[in-house]
C-alpha cells in the first residue's frame, strides 16, 4: 500500500505479510521460531477486504507532519511495551 503525497517527495510504501492460520501452521514447521511485527493474520485470503480495512485505519489517523504520520502508519500493529502509553 502506498501512503502519502502520491507521485511527490515523501510518498511510503508500507508493506506487511497476510497470513491465514494455515500459511502460518506451514510457515512453523520450516521455521520453528517466527519474529515479524507487521504480519495481519485472517481466516480466509480477501485482499480487497483486507485492503479496505487497512484504508479505515490509516483514513483515521492524524498528524502535524508527514513523518509523524508516517510513523503512525507503521504502528497499526501495536506491541505492548512500545504502546502501553495510548
């Protein structure tokens, strides 16, 4: 998903791995150990929900500058002692 002033200086490109809980099952027995904060996990494959889900909440977000809300972007996903204050 790109986010941002579109075809200007600062446009991102935000990038996470959709996983069902099969892919992960899989993905576990060649790798018993997974580290990877920006991965949505879903029931079943629908990158047009999921694409339309993922729009609501950056659609909501706020911020004085780009790179703040650039930085907000990135932390959809939270992690609990890096968000605990909000």
């Amino acid at each position: 998903m790109y986010v941002g002033p579109q075809g200007e200086l600062g446009e991102e490109r935000f990038q996470l791995t959709l996983c069902t809980p099969s892919a992960l099952t899989e993905q576990l027995r060649h790798h018993p150990f997974l580290i990877g904060r920006h991965w949505l996990f879903v029931a079943e494959l629908h990158p047009d929900k999921v694409t339309l889900w993922l729009s609501d909440r950056i659609a909501v977000l706020e911020a004085l500058t780009w790179g703040e809300l650039a930085e907000k972007i990135g932390r959809i996903g939270e992690w609990e002692f890096e968000d605990c204050t909000r």
